[in-house]
C-alpha cells in the first residue's frame, strides 16, 4: 500500500512552517508559501487536527506554528 501523497499547497505551507521556528499568522503562511488565505485557512485546520501544528490565539488573530517535539 503506497502513502498518499501531499498536494503541493499541502507542501509548501508545511516547509514554510518547518522553515520558521515561531509562530505565523495565516496571511504570513499564505503569503510565504504562495497560496490564498482561503486555501491556507482550510489546510492549516487540517494539519491541526492531525497534529502536525499548534494554534495560538492573540484576540481575533490566530497564529500557527509546526508541532516539533
């Protein structure tokens, strides 16, 4: 059984996250990696429910960061 493959938004948001060691807005991660908001927004609550990021909330903003034990 082969592994499935990240799409290349998926990718990129995650070198983007690995890549910085703190925590990014939305619009920072979708900007660096060249993606919409929109896209960015989906795929981040994606990568948190697997446990791949953290989410931090500072009033109506939130910022995300890679989970790296």
């Amino acid at each position: 059984m082969t592994k499935p493959k990240l799409k290349l938004q998926e990718s990129r948001m995650l070198k983007t996250l690995l890549e910085h060691n703190y925590y990014l807005s939305t619009t920072e991660i979708a900007d660096k990696s060249n993606v919409s908001w929109n896209t960015a927004d989906k795929y981040l609550k994606i990568f948190q429910k697997k446990g791949w990021i953290r989410k931090k909330r500072r009033g109506n903003r939130v910022y995300w960061r890679a989970n790296i034990a």
